[in-house]
C-alpha cells in the first residue's frame, strides 16, 4: 500500500495522471507524448520546489515514513557476513535493537541499531523501535566485546524514544540508559553513529555517544518528540509543527548548533525512494569517518571523544549595550 504525506499530494496526482496518459498511449491509437513530456517537466519541478522547502515537521513526516529503510536493511544493503548475537544475559533478548558482527570491505565491525517493523505483527514484535533496559544493556554488552577484540562499532539510531512502560521502568530504564551514556565515552574504540530516521530522547542517546555522529538529511534528533513538546508547552499535540520548528531538531539545525558532525544528502523525497542510493551513501561515510577516528591513537581517543562533548553546549555571552543617556536641553 502506497503511502502519501499531505505535502506529497499534488506529486501524487501528477505521476498518477502520467501514468494514466501512458496507458491509454499503449492501449490506444492517441499518440500523448508531447502531453507526457510536459507533465513529467512539471512533475520534476513540483518535486524540486516541494522537497527543496520542507519545513522541520514535513521532515520528521519523512523521518517517519512506513518504506523509510530501518537497520536491518542497511546492514544488508551495507555491510556483508552479518551474525547477529542476542541477549543481554540479565533478562531477555530486545528485538526493538539488534546488534552483531559483520564486514564493511573486508573490515570486521559490530554494528548496533534500533529496528521498526513493517507491519502491525512485526512492529508488536519490535515494539516499535523503542527498546526497553535489556536492548540497552545488550547493546553494552556487545559493545565491551568489540572493545576487548579491537573492533569498531558502527551504530544506526531510529527510535521514537526509550519504551516508557511500567516493566522497563521497574527493570531501571533511565539508569541502563545512563550507564550506556557513561561506559560509551569510556569505550576504546572508535564508533560512528548516524541517525537514519527517529533520534527521540533517551531512546537514542543509549547508544548514540560517538566519536562522529552523521544524520540523513531528512533524519531528526531531539529531546522529545514534536507532539510530546507541543503537549508540555501549549496542552494541545496539533501544535507539532510549531514544536517542531522550535525544537531545532533537523539534520541542518544540528549542524550549524555544532551538535553533529556531518549531513548525509538522501535521494529526492527520502530515503525510501532509493534505498540503494542511500545505503552506498552510508557506506562510504562510514568507511571515511572509521578512518580518520582510526588514525587517532588509542590512547588519546576517549579524551578526544570527552572534550567533543565537553563542547555541546557551550555559547559565547554578549553583554547588553548601556542604555543611552537621556539629554535635555535648558529652556
């Protein structure tokens, strides 16, 4: 089943009356091809001008999109010889967070990630990306191993958030999500994190301390989610879009709030509409950023990695100008 954001409908309608006019040119005698070379030249422009200004809520629609592609089609599409490891060896194994080994050109990494599902079975069983203390601890688990063996660790971010049910908070939510917070500064290898779709809360600062963090284009990363702002701030979830443009949270914002490391450019429309595209994209961003971590020494990397936080944060203060003295003149 197609899905169509509210922006996207005027694009819709063109390649929909396209593809009406080249039916009746295969099936009947009319000869359209002019009229379907005019239409596709407004339809090239209509996508141009419509994803050229979208707005920050238009881009967390995108971010959102059921055909977006989640962690585990990357890790196909990335990276070979994956084996993914389960557990966490204190509870259960979170399907709402994968992790295992596998090769980027040859290199052996661990790769790390929160995966959705694609239909209401699956993303029962995912829970909708938003894991609960096991994935987290099994992703610190995972993570040590790689350390003890010298592996990098590469790590996909796509979660609306840290589950927020009774169980995971009686099982020490927000603490493993510090923990993680706490021993991922202290882990001794190099780890790129890019976020791919959702980067809500908590839910992807578990596993989102890097040394290089990228965002795609149309990915957001934020405190709290447009509709979870909107209803602290003005009682009213249909303020999203406002929320959304306040909270600063596109790829682009992010960069110029120094905030994350690089933009990845995704295919026009998303990532959905080329996830070959994209996935080629990661690697080689991927693959660049391991290499510059790598030339880092070992011994100065979690200090490089501590004063790239210490940073986050930090604004120049202005002093306000003196108010101008008042003159009267005598009479």
């Amino acid at each position: 089943m197609m899905t169509v954001l509210d922006f996207e409908k005027p694009i819709f309608e063109l390649e929909k009356k396209i593809t009406e006019l080249k039916n009746l040119s295969t099936t009947g005698d009319l000869d359209l091809e002019s009229e379907v070379k005019k239409l596709e030249s407004r339809l090239a422009n209509v996508k141009k001008e419509t994803y050229g200004n979208l707005s920050p809520w238009q881009r967390v629609q995108i971010a959102r999109h059921p055909k977006r592609p989640y962690t585990l089609d990357y890790v196909q599409g990335v990276f070979t010889d994956f084996i993914e490891l389960h557990g966490d060896r204190t509870f259960a194994d979170d399907k709402a967070l994968v992790g295992g080994f596998a090769k980027i050109e040859g290199k052996t990494v661990l790769v790390i990630g929160h995966q959705k599902g694609r239909d209401a079975k699956e993303n029962i069983m995912r829970n909708f990306g938003s894991a609960h203390p096991e994935g987290y601890r099994k992703a610190l688990r995972l993570m040590k191993m790689a350390e003890k063996f010298n592996v990098p660790v590469v790590v996909f971010v796509d979660t609306p958030g840290a589950y927020p049910g009774i169980g995971a908070e009686e099982r020490g939510q927000a603490y493993t999500i510090a923990v993680n917070i706490r021993d991922m500064a202290r882990i001794e290898v190099p780890i790129v994190v890019t976020v791919i779709g959702e980067g809500g809360s908590g839910g992807a600062l578990g596993i989102g301390v890097a040394d290089k963090t990228l965002v795609l284009e149309n990915a957001y990363y934020s405190v709290i989610s447009p509709e979870g702002c909107a209803a602290i701030l003005w009682k009213d979830r249909t303020k999203a879009p406002d929320a959304a443009a306040a909270l600063r949270l596109t790829a682009k914002d992010l960069l110029e709030l120094k905030l994350i490391d690089e933009v990845l450019k995704e295919p026009l429309g998303g990532a959905h509409q080329n996830p070959d595209e994209i996935a080629q994209t990661i690697k080689e961003a991927v693959l660049r950023n391991l290499k510059n971590i790598e030339s880092i020494p070992r011994a100065d990397l979690v200090q490089t990695r501590y004063e790239k936080f210490r940073k986050i944060g930090i604004f120049e203060a202005v002093s306000e100008k003196k108010p101008r003295e008042k003159k009267f003149s005598s009479r």
